[in-house]
RNA sequence: GCCCCCAUCGUCUAGAGGCCUAGGACGCCACCCUUUCAAGGUGGAGAUCAGGGGUUCGAAUCCCCUUGGGGGCACCA
C-alpha cells in the first residue's frame, strides 16, 4: 500500500444506524485491521436540521455493539477525542471548511451565488421540460464585482459554488477499475457551503478526508457517480487524492437499494430480535465479498485475517434474512454457556416486562435448560417462547390442541390420568429425566398407545405447546408438584370441554 | 431525460482461457436419527454461466453489441 493506510466511516447522524453503513464501517474496519492501518470514525453532522444526538448515539452504540472499534474518533460520553486530527464531527470543524472556501474563492475556483430557491426550482422545471438533465445554469458564474455588490446590497445570502470546468475526470477504482465521467454530467457548478454559511457534504468530506490523511475512501456504490466531484475539490484545494473503493450496494428483494420502506434497515432492530453481533459481522461481511474459499463461518478476527479488496463483488446483493438466520443460529450454538445466559437475559427481562413470563429466572436456571435450548435457538428472542410456561403460574390450555391427532378426547383424558398416576409414582428424590420415561413407555405399552401420542398429550397439558424441548428434560425443569398440578388442571379443562373432536 | 456502474442456481457466492458434463452455502424436497420442535447426517431438485456476435485449437472467464437491472444527477448525506 502507498504509505500508512488510514481510512475511515464517516456515517451521519440523520437516523439510527443502518445496515449499509454498518457494512461499510465493517469493510473499511477489516481493511484498516488487514494492512495495519488505521481505522477512523468521523460524524458528518452538518445538516443541522435533521441530525440528532438520539441518532448520534445510536450509531455509535451499534458500532460498539458490532465490535468495530475505532482508533480516531471523536469524543464520546465525557471521553475524550481519540487521534492526531480532532475533533471528528464536522460541525465543530466549521473554521477549516471556511478557510477551505476562501481559498478556493480568492483563487476563483469558487464564487459566490445569489439565486434564490424559486429560482433553481425554476431551472429545474424548465430544463425537466426540455428533457435535460437538470444542471446549474451558471447564473451568477461571471458575476462582476458591481453585480455582486448590488445582490449584497439587497441582503441575498450568497451560497458558494465550486466550478466544475470541463473536461474528463479518470479514477482507477479499486473494486470497479477504470472509471472516467465527462464533467458535463456533474449538474454544473456545485453549491459547497450554504446560504447561511454552513458547508455541504461534498466539500466537507473533502476538506476533512484530506485533512485527516485519508488513503483509501472505502463507501456505497452509491457515490460512485460523485466521485468526480471529490476528485476535482482535492485538485482544486492542492491536496492529494486517496484511491476509492466504491463497495456494491445492498438490495430489497427486488433489487433497488436497501431501503427502511421494504427492508428492515437499523441495526439496533436486529439487536432487539437476538441477533448477536458475531452472526451479523459474520453475515454483512459476505454480503458483497468472499474469501475465495468455502469457508463461511468467521470471526471478526478471523475475517480482518482474510480480508482482500479483489473478492469485493461489483454487483448488488440482496440482502437474506434467513441466510442471516442460519449464521445466527450457528453464533448461537457456539457460545459459552456464561457468555449466552449473559445475552439472553436483556430478553428475559422484556419478556418479563411484556407479561411472557411472570418472574425472572436466576443464572443457575437458564444455565440448567442451557442444554436443551442452545440448539433451538434460531434468534436470543425466541427464549420467552421455548422456556416461557417455566416461570408462569399457570399455561393457557385449548382443549383442542390438548388431544393428539390420533387421539379422541376420550382417550386423552384417559392418557392423562393415567400419566398422572404413573408420574406421582415416581417419588420426589426420584424425579429425573431417566426416572421418569421408563414408567411412561411402559403405560403406553400396557395400553397400547403410541408413545409419541402420549408423550404429545402430557407435553401439551404442561407448555401449552406441541413444540417443546425434550418432554423429559421439560418435566424435571417442571419439577413434581408442578407437573402433577398441570396434569390435572389439563384434566379439568378437557372434561369442561365440550366433546367435540380435536 | 442524461451520465455512470453491474449481469453464474430463488438468494449469497466459487470461478481470474482448458481442472466446469459449473463447486459451496442459505432456502426447498426426501430419507436417517427421533417423544414434538430443533440440531445433526445422507441424498435430491435447482444455473443451456442474460441474449447475440466475435477473438481463440479451446470461453462462464477476453472484446463488441443488444437486453435487463441498479445507482447518481439537491443550498440531503
């Protein structure tokens, strides 16, 4: 690489933190970490109107939560500023924008513009009549001194605009090669600071990838059209150009840009549905690149290893929810047991609060039913609803799915009594798993009766559900007095129940 | 409308001229395991490599055209 890589993610705080920034924060950290550079993070707050703390915190929580620390960033939470080029949110950096725009206005490459909104508006009707592409036209390009005194004079703010110029501008991208834009295409001479003074977006990552020694500008496709924009400031400013890396962008199922209308795009609401981070880095990593091999399950550490820019693919990728579920459910399983009782208890508790379950287990109990529901769980919030009917006093109960479809009501009371008995039997001290299904398949033998329906009726009568972990391990989590009582409530409801066929 | 980018199973992808009668994964189907649900195992369906021209002894891989898709064209980022 050409000296120090130094690169960087530079989201705004418009909303919460979306799924394609937070791939590329993921590309741009894995990059920096691949060729030991350094990884920066920088808040591009400058439309003041739509940018928030609440949004700013969201981000950068979701950054933290994703693992993706950076090694320059602003200060957060009474921290200080990290690196050599603070501070890294725009808005305090409005001096050096100024004085970026004074250069570029005392070298004419830049002049100031009086039109008014209606104005632009105007052109833009006209040249969309005329089926031109809409473009500056250049109204106030050759303003001379008298003319722009009169404007000051009748108290119009003045944007700024940068000039174009014509010709053509080359970039070799990293991911695409070649790519050369005539400058017509560019919409004319481009509004780089406000009316009110504040700088736009286009010029400030300019200034600031600059100023902050940028090698390499890894970000969406979606820029790739604006690129000759940014290359044309750095020409202008007399700063060197970083190489870009214009990334595929991530897609609805019908191929258009990820959006919040037809996907699910904050990162926060995937942390809320269980996802855990190592699936998601695992996930958004190989959405748009590869390793080349077969491998698939990764680790951040293990990714930012295997990082390359060559296996960046040029087209968009959709974006696979139940792919994502899959890597979740293989995170899942890999987990240690303290480490996934740790993360399942946020869900305990909404849970709680949402009235799934009625009382808050202890460590030492999930830990207990680790064993049968590590493996069944496809995402974190789905616990309420496998070990929920636990830590409630009572499961609701339908008489209907209470009897097993080989089973008539009848037989199903018949079943369950007989269960009871059977179960009461076993003593207290006595009451595990082994103890407990030898009594029962002998029931079912003596009877006649398929285990499995059995099992299903007594499985029903204590969850409430015909989908469970293993009956046995259900009926110990359970304990005696609990199963019995059930058993019997079970016993209660189906002989209230009308006699209709299950 | 103009400019730019892209194009391998439904989806994510391997493939950088012969190893490809195109490999893997998700999803789907079947079977095995099994008290349900999962997990796991085995197998299967699924892509004439968008289409058409070239180049070459040989093309998914190189070139051109067509078609399709996407992105960008703000005093948003």
């Amino acid at each position: 690489m050409n000296g120090d890589v130094r690169v960087r993610i530079a989201p705004s705080p418009t909303g919460p933190l979306h799924i394609g920034t937070a791939r590329t924060a993921l590309f741009n950290y894995l990059f920096a970490r691949r060729h030991g550079g350094t990884f920066i993070l920088r808040l591009e707050d400058t439309d003041v109107a739509r940018s928030s703390i609440a949004y700013e915190k969201d981000i950068l929580d979701g950054l933290h939560w994703l693992g993706l620390r950076w090694d320059e960033g602003p200060e957060v939470a009474g921290q200080a500023a990290r690196g050599p080029y603070a501070p890294y949110r725009q808005m305090e950096r409005l001096a050096s924008y100024a004085e970026a725009a004074r250069q570029l206005l005392a070298e004419d490459k830049a002049y100031p513009c009086y039109c008014t909104a209606d104005e632009l508006a105007a052109d833009r009707a006209a040249q969309q009549a005329a089926h031109e592409p809409p473009h500056y036209v250049g109204r106030c390009a050759a303003l001379i001194p008298a003319e722009r005194a009169a404007r000051e004079l009748e108290g119009r703010p003045a944007a700024i605009r940068f000039r174009i110029g014509e010709g053509t501008v080359a970039f070799d991208d990293l991911v695409r090669g070649r790519v050369e834009i005539d400058t017509s295409a560019l919409g004319g001479d481009l509004v780089i600071v406000r009316g009110d003074g504040t700088p736009l977006y286009h010029f400030t990552v300019v200034v600031d990838d600059a100023a902050m020694r940028i090698s390499h500008v890894i970000r969406g496709e979606d820029h790739l059209s604006n690129t000759p924009k940014h290359i044309l400031l750095f020409r202008a400013l007399g700063v060197p150009e970083p190489l870009f890396a214009h990334l595929p962008l991530i897609l609805n199922p019908d191929r258009t840009k990820m959006s919040k209308r037809k996907s699910q795009t904050a990162i926060s609401d995937y942390i809320a549905q269980g996802f855990v981070r190592e699936a998601l880095v695992n996930y958004l990593a190989l959405l748009g690149w590869s390793t080349g091999t077969e491998e698939e399950i990764l680790s951040l550490d293990e990714l930012a290893a295997r990082f390359d820019v060559e296996h960046v693919q040029k087209g968009g990728a959709v974006f696979d929810r139940e792919r994502l579920e899959w890597l979740n459910g293989q995170w899942i399983r890999k987990l240690s047991a303290d480490e996934l009782i740790d993360r399942l208890r946020p869900f305990l508790e909404a849970d709680l609060h949402a009235g799934v379950i009625e009382r808050m287990p202890d460590d030492d109990e999930v830990c207990a039913l680790l064993p049968v529901i590590q493996e069944r769980l496809p995402t974190l919030g789905t616990v309420g609803e496998l070990i929920g009917f636990l830590f409630v006093e009572a499961v609701a109960l339908d008489p209907a799915m209470l009897v097993p479809k080989r089973w008539d009501p009848t037989t199903t009371r018949d079943g369950l009594g007989a269960a009871r008995d059977a179960l009461a039997a076993v003593g207290e001290v006595s009451w595990e798993a082994d103890e407990l299904e030898p009594p029962l398949r002998a029931l079912a033998l003596e009877r006649g009766w398929k285990a499995g329906d059995l099992f299903m009726a007594i499985r029903v009568a204590v969850t409430g559900r015909t989908a469970t972990p293993p009956l046995f391990d259900t009926l110990v989590a359970l304990g005696r007095d609990r199963t019995l009582g059930r058993l019997d409530r079970a016993i209660a409801v189906l002989a209230e129940a009308p006699e209709v066929v299950g």
